[in-house]
C-alpha cells in the first residue's frame, strides 16, 4: 500500500506551486505549456483532484495557474471542440521519463533520449609525478555519465556539451576562455563503434518492436500495454541511436585526409580527469 501511494504522488503530483496553502491573499501563480514547469515540481508537489485524470499529449497548449482561492487549467487559443478528449501537457518528457513515471509510452516521440554511460581511464595525478613501476597501477577505470543523446531535430543539439568535453584530449582546447573543444578522431571513431554496438541490441528486434509499437495484435489476440509500451520504448532508444550514428558518420567523412582533431561547441566545466575516449 506505501508503494502505491507513492507511485499514486509520483506520478500524479502537480507543481507545488499550485498550492495556496500557506500563501498572502494576493499570490498568483502561472506557467504555460511552452515554459520549463519541471522546476515547479521539486519538493512535495500538490494534488488536484479530478485534473489527475487527463491524458497527455505532447505539443497540447495549456496554461496552469493559481492563487489563493482557485486551481485553473485553461486550453490554447485553440480550444477543445465538444465531444472531444480534453488533454493535459505532461511536457517535453522521453518515453523513459514516460514509461518509469506515468506508466506509458509514445509512439515516435521526438523527445526520446538514450542515457549513454563511458567508461574511462582516469589518474589521481599526471603521470610525470608518478615512479615509473606505479604508473600503471594508478591508472583507474571510471563510469560517467549519463550523456542525454537525442533524435536529430533543429530544436536542440543531438549531443549534450558534457560529452564533448569528456571525451576532448587533455591537450584541446577545453578552457575557460575556449569558444571549441578539440575531440581526437579516435575518440570520435569509438563512439560511433560504441553506438552501433549499442544499436545492434535493438536492430535485432526492429520488426517486432515496431509492430507492437504501432499496435499491432499478437497472435493469440489483443496485445498487453505493457508491452506495447515497452516496444514503443525500445523502438525510441533505435531511432535515437540510429540518428546519432548518422550525425557521427558524417562528422568522419567530413575529416580532412589527415585526420585533424574535429572541432565541437564549448562544453560547461567537467573535472579534467574526466577527458578520455569511451572503452
């Protein structure tokens, strides 16, 4: 019973900020569709009775506002014509996001991210202050991460600053007054090797995935949507894949013939340890 009433809050709380308790009788309280609400929803988070039960759908137009005697939820410009379903705005969330808080997935849905992790070889201290019988020993494997990839889309850039950075040489020109890191070829070459090995596990099932994804029946009859979900999941993690190994593809072809150190956006600060190429 804990665990449903947590999962019940979880994935039913609306920001905290909806909440007049506690407020002056002048509060007023607004955020759209369009604005960051996600920064609302820290703490304890508030519960709205009835609003609960609408459904999302991404790119609906819909404003949440408060003040200390009413909780108001208004349609775009838009409107809801009568007799159809009135949606709510979850926000611009992945199917993981989705799937993990809510309980459901889209189907193709251009804010899917993949959770990439590396593993890289780290030093507690550079390696001329090392004797040299513990150089070796001193060298560490470490796991960073996660870097947020995304689908190929003129809203956002398909690799977070964060991996640039850690996967620029010691020796780029990742400092504070750099507009550009520099990321040696090899590096770059191994983290599309890495995708595409990351891929492969859902190559594999491309077929089946996308048919439940689209809802498709099985065999014996109607599909649980619980499985439906997880394809739709799965099917998101491919496209995103797919679509970063085609921008890593052509980043490569675009190498000089002798492969000079590509040049990426500035990244924010990620300790120097952390810049090394994914194993």
């Amino acid at each position: 019973m804990l665990l449903w009433a947590y999962a019940v809050w979880f994935s039913r709380r609306f920001p905290t900020a909806l909440a007049s308790h506690g407020k002056s009788s002048d509060y007023r309280w607004r955020r759209s569709a369009e604005e960051e609400m996600e920064e609302e929803s820290d703490g304890e988070g508030a519960m709205v009775p009835f609003m609960d039960f609408t459904n999302h759908r991404s790119g609906t137009q819909i404003v949440w506002s408060a003040d200390d005697t009413h909780v108001t939820f208004t349609a775009g410009e838009t409107g809801v014509a009568a007799g159809e379903e009135v949606f709510n705005n979850y926000g611009d969330k992945s199917n993981e996001d989705l799937l993990l808080i809510h309980g459901f997935a889209l189907l193709d849905n251009i804010y899917d991210t993949y959770g990439l992790w590396l593993s890289v070889q780290v030093s507690e201290e550079p390696p001329a202050r090392r004797p040299a019988k513990k150089r070796r020993a001193a060298v560490k494997t470490q796991r960073i991460g996660p870097f947020l990839l995304r689908r190929a889309d003129d809203r956002w850039d398909q690799f977070p600053a964060e991996l640039w950075l850690a996967l620029s040489s010691a020796t780029g020109t990742a400092t504070e007054e750099a507009t550009h890191l520099t990321v040696e070829p090899e590096h770059l070459r191994s983290l599309a090797s890495l995708l595409q090995q990351r891929l492969e596990d859902f190559t594999s099932t491309q077929g089946r995935d996308r048919h439940f994804a689209a809802g498709g029946k099985a065999e014996g009859g109607e599909v649980d949507p619980r499985i439906r979900y997880i394809a739709r999941y799965r099917d998101g993690q491919r496209q995103v894949l797919e679509d970063c190994s085609k921008a890593l593809e052509e980043m490569l072809s675009q190498l000089p013939a002798e492969t000079g150190a590509p040049e990426v956006p500035e990244a924010p600060d990620v300790p120097e340890a952390e810049r090394a190429g994914p194993t």
